[in-house]
C-alpha cells in the first residue's frame, strides 16, 4: 500500500508537470489501475498489460482469499506459482490441485481449470485478468467489476466472533427490493440452515456517513445471539457472526 501511495503521488507530479507546459494530460504516463474490495482500498498491485486491467495474483490471495504468504512461492523452473496444493502453470495457462498418492514421486493433479485470458509473469509478479476469478472454480463467489480504472471485488464474506473467517464463502448476496434487508432467504443453504425472518429475530438497522448499512439480527429467545451484517451497494459484504449463529457446520459444504 504505502509503494502504491508513493506512486500515485508520483503520478499526481507528473500529472501536474505536463499541465504547466502546456501538455495535453494524453502525454503523461499510463494511468495506474487499482484495486478495491467491496469499495475499500485492497493491497493489491494492478496495471495494465495489453490494454487488460491486470492484478497480483499473489496480493488476491492473500489479501482477499485468506491465503498464508508463507505458502506461496513461485517456482521460476515449473513457471508456476504454488499456494500449498493449488498450482496456477504460466507454462500450460491453467490451474489445478496437486496432491501426493504414496510416499513415492507420484502426483495426482484434478480440478484442472484453464485460463481463457493469459496469466503473464512479469516484473517479479504473476497477474492474471478479472475473468480469471470465474474460470478459477474455489473464486467464483467474487463478483469482480471494473469501472474508472477500478477493479472492485465483490464479495460477502463471513466471519465469527473472533475475526476469524470461515473457510467456505457463499456467493453474493444481494439485498431484497421490497424491503432493502438481507435476501438471506434466496440463498439456499442459509434458508435450509436457519429462518432470519422477524418470527425468530430482531432485525435493527443503521445507516453510517460512509453510505454502508449495519442490520443487527438479534434471536429473540437469546439476545447475546446475534449477527452484525454490513451491506454496500445494495449487497452484503460482511457477516460478523457473534455467539455462533452459523455453526461449523454451516459452511460444511462449499456453495458453488
């Protein structure tokens, strides 16, 4: 972030520059694309490579898909980045899953997607286009949108009362028209695990200076039961799950 802040004032200077002999704004450098999730800054590294937006394929996975940096390495021989089993293959421009049969040299890969824009490694980094999270199977549930030489990614995420996330993330869920709350009910493996209707829940809502809305759904028959649900533009973004609404076993089967 702060190497990102340190060129866009760079950027601004030359901007200004050309400005003040009378250059048209077309002569200075190429505009730097960035990178936000759910509308807030991401650490993520963006440029554009043959006239695509282009992202760090490193900084998403850590930044907006939990991954450990200490998993990641990129193996300049196989031209491929490793993140644990997952191996995203420059050389064959696709992705998979590797793992081990036995105790012997044997490999196993499956899941195999391609990619149908070119993953490019270049300056030290391996970046791939937005249309690379929907042919990438465990990333589906980001809706990526570029606009303004912006990518937002666009994701609710859902975590417990610690900040821990859970490991299986659901797609997007919008907010109903009728009511602007939560469609929680058009999901089909929430609906099947627990009713947020007004039968069960408190449902409270507050609007912030940011334009964001916070909805507390409080169990009626436990108050210290309940979830903080964070909404913008018209989704949900965030669930903070207080004193296990969402059991383990919520989130048991992935929602693809």
């Amino acid at each position: 972030m702060k190497n990102f802040l340190r060129r866009a004032a760079l950027s601004t200077a030359l901007f200004a520059s050309f400005l003040s002999l009378g250059l048209p704004p077309t002569y200075a450098a190429e505009t730097q694309p960035t990178v936000t999730i759910n509308g807030d800054p991401a650490d993520i590294q963006a440029k554009y490579i043959n006239n695509k937006l282009y992202f760090s394929l490193s900084d998403f996975l850590i930044e907006a898909a939990y991954a450990d940096p200490n998993n990641i390495e990129w193996n300049e021989k196989e031209q491929a980045l490793f993140n644990g089993h997952t191996v995203f293959s420059v050389k064959e421009q696709c992705v998979y899953r590797q793992n081990s049969i036995d105790d012997s040299d044997r490999v196993r890969r499956k899941d195999i997607a391609n990619f149908a824009d070119p993953i490019i490694y270049k300056d030290d980094t391996l970046w791939a286009t937005a249309s690379s999270l929907k042919d990438l199977p465990s990333y589906r549930t980001f809706t990526p949108e570029i606009e303004n030489d912006t990518l937002n990614l666009k994701k609710t995420y859902w975590e417990d009362s610690n900040g821990t996330p859970f490991p299986y993330l659901l797609h997007l869920i919008p907010l109903e028209k009728e009511t602007g709350r939560p469609a929680f009910s058009q999901n089909e493996l929430i609906q099947k695990k627990i009713d947020f209707s007004e039968d069960h829940y408190h449902i409270l809502s507050q609007e912030l200076e940011n334009g964001k809305i916070v909805f507390a759904y409080v169990r009626k028959s436990d108050p210290q039961n309940f979830a903080l649900v964070t909404c913008v533009d018209g989704y949900v973004a965030h669930v903070l799950d207080h004193n296990g609404i969402f059991d383990s076993s919520f989130f048991a089967t992935r929602s693809e």
